[in-house]
C-alpha cells in the first residue's frame, strides 16, 4: 500500500492551529499492522475514524466517505493535487476541520485534504503533519506509541 503524499499546490489562507494536551505530554497508544501504525481519531467530536500516522504527509488526508460524514460539502474547500508516495498524482480539496482529536490530545483548526478517491486499505486517511507538527513528538514503532508534547512557547 503507497499512503504518504505530498501537496503539490493550494491557494488560499492559513489559519494557526491551537492544541490541547492535558498535563502537557501524553502517550497515545496506535495499532500496529505489518510496519504500518494506526491511530485512532475522533473528528470535530463526531467521527471516529482510523488514520495511518504518516511523518511524510505535509497535510492530514480523509477520504471522501470520511467528509460526506462531517456534512463537509464536496465543492468546498480549494482545490488541490497531491503525489502519493508511488508518484500518482490524486485531486483533492484543502479545508480546515474544526478538531481533531488522539487519545485525549486536541488540536483545533487542523487543514487537511479531501481526497477526491476513496483510499484503500484498512485506514479511512493519513494522519499527516499538519496535526504532528503542532506537537513534538516522538514516535516508538517497537512499541506501537506516540508522544505528543506541547511545544513551548517562544
């Protein structure tokens, strides 16, 4: 299975993300199938969904199944490609959703990507670093655990 992507191009505004970590650090324990890690998420408090953690994903990724759950209408958002890691290139469309949520981890105003094609495979969607990045975190592939810590302020 070839999951990780990359934007290729977008137009329109970031919006900042903002996190919530009770305690400032916690351990999310992931799912591991083969070399794959598997997060469970809930999205804007509503979906449950299982997304691959993905370090080379610039953007969190949902399938279009994922979106019409949300009421995310499938013309909104801007529209962009994205290369998968086998080079295929793939449409989608970039929107802010309002949460998403591991563990008892938040982070609020998160951009991802609708794919305009289902994904196949076990995961509904690639947990990329447009989520991560607001973290640091560290990842135990052995364990099957992510850490996310909030960053310090600068």
């Amino acid at each position: 299975m070839q999951t990780t992507g990359k934007l290729i191009t977008t137009t329109g505004k970031l919006v900042a993300t903002v996190v919530k970590i009770p305690g400032g650090r916690k351990v999310i324990k992931l799912t591991k199938i083969g070399n794959t890690l598997f997060a469970n998420a809930v999205l804007n408090k509503k979906v449950k969904t299982q997304l691959v953690l993905d370090t080379g994903c610039t953007h969190t990724q949902i399938s279009a199944r994922i979106a019409k759950k949300l009421k995310i209408k499938k013309n909104k958002g801007k529209k962009v490609l994205c290369e998968l890691a086998n080079g295929q290139k793939v449409k989608g469309r970039a929107v802010n959703i309002k949460e998403i949520k591991v563990g008892k981890v938040k982070a609020y105003n998160v951009r991802v990507i609708i794919l305009d094609r289902e994904i196949s495979g076990e995961s509904d969607g690639l947990l990329g670093m447009s989520f991560l990045n607001n973290f640091v975190f560290k990842i135990d592939a052995e364990k099957g655990e992510l850490t996310l810590e909030k960053r310090k302020s600068k």
